[in-house]
C-alpha cells in the first residue's frame, strides 16, 4: 500500500485515506484493520458495485480468524462466521436487495448479533446506522468506467465513543 492520502483532518486519527493498488492489498487492509476490531463492533462498507467491498471483508474474516470462506452474501442476506479460536464470530450482511431501512435489518437480528460479533454490512448507509453511534464507516473509492483500474481510496472513519481512542493512522503503515 502507498502511502495515505491526507486525511480529512490530519489532526484526527480516527479518519484516514489509504490508497490501494490490487485486490491482495485489499484483503492486506482488512487483515490489518481485524486486528483493530473486538466483539460488537459495526463495520459499514460502501462503494460501487466491484470496489472491493468483499475483497476487505474477506481480509477481514482471513484477520479474524474464522471459519469459512468470506464471500458475498447478496442472494442469503447474512453470513455467521465462526471464530476458529476465541475471538468474536463475523457475521458478514450484504443489504444491497434490501430496501427498508432498520425495520427490514431487525429481521436479521443484527441487534442481538452485534454485542458478541464483529458485524460487517456492505449497502448499508440509511439501513443500519441506528443499531449503534459506534460504527466505523469504510467507503471504497474507484474509477469511474474504468474496469481494468485496480486502484482504490479507501477512507475509513470511526465514529461515537469506541473509536475514540483508536488510532486507525496504524493501518496505513
């Protein structure tokens, strides 16, 4: 990965901009940023169609830990994660087909999923966002039109009290 672009205030750590470069260095970040994530933590991830929203969620599953495959959960909705040790299962939502907002997503339970899971949810700006004011927002940046560009900006953006005293500048290095 090469070196971050300025973040949005270069005095708060808690919002950074990386640039990638290939699909490896996107499961890299999501490997890097598990390390970083502990049971009950909500983990939104936006961008366009093949930005690469699954490509971080598989580094993340690959960080975490768990069992299984992370692949995209469009056509069952939600995804359980086992951890193979300890730590916190993945469960990973893909709320793309979805077109409610939380009522839809109470469905899935995710409210009694996130206190012992880390819950990652691709599509789900205006979904998901009341389950809690700790969220950490991932969006994925790419060129327009441009398929064969595998570069990527990745700005990532810890928000409420859980992030408050994470330094996500770490996942730069």
């Amino acid at each position: 990965m090469e070196a971050p672009a300025a973040p949005h205030d270069a005095a708060d750590p808690r919002t950074v901009e990386i640039t990638v470069n290939s699909p490896e260095q996107m499961r890299e970040l999501g490997r890097k940023l598990a390390k970083l994530l502990r049971a009950g933590d909500l983990v939104m991830l936006s961008g366009e169609l093949g930005a690469g929203k699954t490509t971080l969620a598989r580094g993340l599953g690959e960080g975490l830990g768990v069992r299984g495959a992370v692949t995209s959960p469009t056509f069952v909705i939600a995804r359980v994660h086992p951890s193979l040790g300890d730590g916190a299962p993945l469960v990973h939502v893909d709320a793309y087909r979805l077109s409610g907002g939380l009522d839809e997503m109470e469905d899935l339970d995710l409210d009694v999923s996130l206190p012992d899971s880390v819950v990652v949810v691709e599509w789900g700006e205006g979904k998901v966002e009341e389950l809690t004011e700790d969220r950490l927002q991932v969006v994925i940046h790419r060129a327009v039109g441009d398929t064969t560009d595998e570069v990527r900006h990745v700005t990532l953006a810890g928000l409420g009290e859980r992030w408050q005293t994470v330094d996500l500048s770490v996942l730069a290095a």
